[in-house]
C-alpha cells in the first residue's frame, strides 16, 4: 500500500548513511515521484481536473527534475493506480483516480493538520508487541513503515509503543491489514516503577535527529522571499515536500517528554505562515499553467 503522501526514502533523518551508488538511478526516480506526489497533493488533488502532461513536467522541471524522470514518476504513479490518463489526439490528460483522490486526501489532512499542540497526556501508554520473523523482511519493512507513520516508536525488536492510547484503532486497522493479528498483543496503562521514561523515549525515538531535521527546515525556508508567481509556486512546492515528511519523522510527543526548547514549534509556525502567504498567488499561478495549455 502506498504511504498517503509520503515516501519515508526520500526523508532519511541528519546523520544516516547514504545510499549505496547502484541505487543513484532507483533513487532519482522515487525523488520525482515523490515530488511528483507533492504536486498533485497540492494542486491537482483540491481542483479535481486533468491536468496535461506537458504541465506536470514543466513543473517538475523548475524544482530540478529531468523530463525523462518526470515521464517515469508518471507511469510508475499510474501503474500504483493511483493516476488515470486519456487522450486528446497526441496529448496526454492525467487525472486522480479514487484511489489516488483517497490516499492524498488522507495525507493532506495529516500534513496541514501536523505540528499542532497535543492534548494534554495523561500519562498513558499504548504498548504493541507484535512478532515478525526477520525472514520475512517485507512484511517487517510494511511494519515498520506503517507503526512509524502512526507516530509509533520500537526501543527493543517487536516492541513498538506511543504515549497516545487514542491510536489504537489506527494501530489495529494496520495490525489487521498486514495479517498479524495472531502474533500481536497490546496493552495500555501508566509507566511501572522500574526505569525512567525519558531513557525509554530516547531508546524508542531518534529525537536528536528529529530535532536536526527541523532546524534543517527553518534554516532553509526563513530566508526564502520569492518573488514571481512562478517561484512562489516553486517554492510552496519545496516548502510542503520538505514539511510533510515530519508526520513520518516526529511522533509528536507529550512536551513532558521532550528536550527543552524543540524546535518542532517553531518550524510549524514557520510552515504554516509561509503557506498562508504563498497559497493564494501560487494557486492563481496554477491556474495560469492550466488555462495556457488548453
């Protein structure tokens, strides 16, 4: 199942170890598909409108991407089933299908959604124990990626835990989708006497990295002033590609259990005000795009 507007390669936390050079190719290609995903998320998904191919690459182009990679996020999207395409003549139309229509709203809501402050907790956790065997890496990998997105964190193999007990539905709905409901267990209540919560937390979640990655986005976005329509919708782009990896990145942890000044505030702030003062002219500017290739 395709991660709801999201591709965790394309989001690795400050510190991981590169890819290895055979993959160079298979990585450029999922970066053009996932800015690709940004766009529609973006600007296809809220107007629901074909859009020609000619548009999508243009835009793909002035965010760095090449025709032949944009050409392949394209086809490699429609093959997930999540673009449809007719033709008018030798042109191409790209529309979302229901499936992509679903999968980007439901990411859409998270990202614009994500950074607000948590409810107060009530020092509850829910904790999910769940057995893979490591000959079936897939399956682990679907795991991890879904627990992951869920906010959900793993100090020691097949533990996984969230101070939210809210998410247990969306916990379940995975745990029954990946087939696993006979080797998982879960339970809920108070951290116990023995230990410390915060030597659990730094155990279960990268929080320095976390950290790293959103000072990495203020230091980028707080300078950036475009000026023409066409970088302000450049640059609306950038700026939701780089925010809508923090769903994945952040499990959004009581403030009881974070570092003193996160940085994770901030850039939300900073996220949220400059889509506020970008939206309308980077939307007008798609509608330009649009009207101009008919």
């Amino acid at each position: 199942m395709t991660s709801s507007f999201f591709d965790p390669v394309d989001s690795p936390l400050p510190g991981a170890a590169p890819p290895a050079l055979s993959r160079r190719r298979e990585l450029n290609t999922t970066s053009a598909r996932s800015l690709l995903l940004t766009v529609l998320g973006e600007f296809v998904l809220p107007l629901r409108e074909p859009v020609w191919t000619q548009v999508l690459l243009d835009v793909l182009g002035e965010l760095g991407v090449e025709q032949k990679s944009g050409r392949q996020a394209l086809a490699r999207t429609a093959a997930e089933g999540l673009l449809s395409t007719d033709r008018a003549g030798r042109r191409v139309r790209w529309s979302l299908t229901e499936t992509g229509q679903r999968l980007l709203s439901t990411g859409a809501r998270r990202i614009y959604s994500f950074g607000a402050s948590p409810a107060e907790w009530d020092g509850r956790w829910l904790v999910l124990l769940v057995s893979v065997p490591e000959s079936r890496r897939q399956l682990r990998h679907r795991l991890r990626t879904r627990l992951a997105w869920a906010g959900m964190g793993t100090p020691a193999p097949g533990v996984w835990l969230s101070p939210d007990p809210g998410k247990q539905p969306e916990v379940s709905e995975v745990i029954a989708e990946l087939a696993l409901e006979e080797v998982s267990s879960s339970f809920v209540g108070p951290f116990g006497q023995i230990g410390e919560e915060r030597e659990l937390v730094a155990q279960a979640w990268n929080l320095a990295g976390v950290e790293a990655a959103y000072q990495d986005f203020i230091a980028s976005f707080s300078a950036v002033e475009p000026i023409t329509p066409g970088e302000i919708l450049r640059d609306q782009i950038n700026l939701v590609h780089s925010w809508r990896r923090f769903p994945f990145l952040d499990p959004q942890l009581p403030a009881e259990l974070l570092p003193g000044g996160w940085a994770g505030a901030k850039a939300a702030e900073l996220f949220h005000e400059r889509h506020e003062r970008w939206d309308g002219t980077a939307r007008r500017h798609w509608r330009h795009l649009l009207d101009s290739a008919l």
